[in-house]
C-alpha cells in the first residue's frame, strides 16, 4: 500500500466514524470527523504529488497546495471553507451552537464530496490531460 492510500483510508474511516456518530445523534463529534475526512484526503493528494506534509488543519491551505498541481481543485473551495471550522469549533465548552442534523449532514456530503474528488484526481494518468482527450 503506498502512503497516499494510507492517508485515504485513514481519511475514509474518519468519513465512516462521522456518520455512525451521526445516527447516534453525537453531531459535534461527527463535524470534527468531517473535517479530519477531508484534511486527510487533500494531504493524501499532496502526498501522490510529492509534496511533504504540513502540519496544518486549515483545509483552506490545502486545498491552495492542491491547486498548484491542478487548478481544479478549486471546485472544491465551498465544500471546505464549510467544514474548515469544525477542526476546532465544538469541541470545547466555550463554543455554544451545537451542530444539528441539518449541518450535521451537510458536512458529511461536503467531505464525502471532497474524498471522491481526490480518489477520481489520483486516478487519472500522471499528465491530468484527460479532458483534453475527452473533447476531441
């Protein structure tokens, strides 16, 4: 297994993690995973590009790395700027607007959003010419 699908299935098991905290209702946890879902599938991509990891949660900058390799990363800029907070929002006492089912289940379509992306990103040959050859 090469590093970018160990950083993708640990990415997929914090998806699968928010989603069963979902059904029990434990939104704040389940934002958090969200979250860490879509950190580790941008870190995932930087990693199969070469590029050395940052210790960052900011899936802002991130995603602006990514986007030196392929500008259409920036399609998924709406998905992350949603869920960027929830690295640290909730997760202290301080922070008082608990997500509900509503948010709960917007960030888990955004990150579900941003591993497909990534997984379909990776996947194309080394050149990402691909829809050059689509269109003709």
């Amino acid at each position: 297994m090469q590093d970018h699908d160990k950083w993708l299935r640990i990415a997929q098991e914090d998806l699968l993690a928010a989603k069963g905290l979902m059904k029990l209702e434990l939104f704040s946890a389940a934002v958090y995973h969200c979250q860490q879902s879509a950190e580790k599938s941008l870190k995932a991509y930087l990693v199969f590009k070469n590029h050395p990891v940052i210790r960052t949660h900011d899936l802002i900058k991130l995603l602006e790395l990514c986007m030196s390799f392929d500008q259409q990363f920036r399609k998924k800029f709406d998905a992350a700027d949603f869920i960027n907070p929830f690295s640290s929002k909730f997760r202290y006492p301080t922070e008082f607007d608990i997500p509900d089912l509503a948010d709960t289940t917007h960030a888990v379509k955004q990150a579900e959003s941003i591993i497909k992306f990534v997984v379909k990103k990776i996947a194309e040959p080394q050149t990402g010419q691909t829809s050059i050859l689509e269109s003709k």
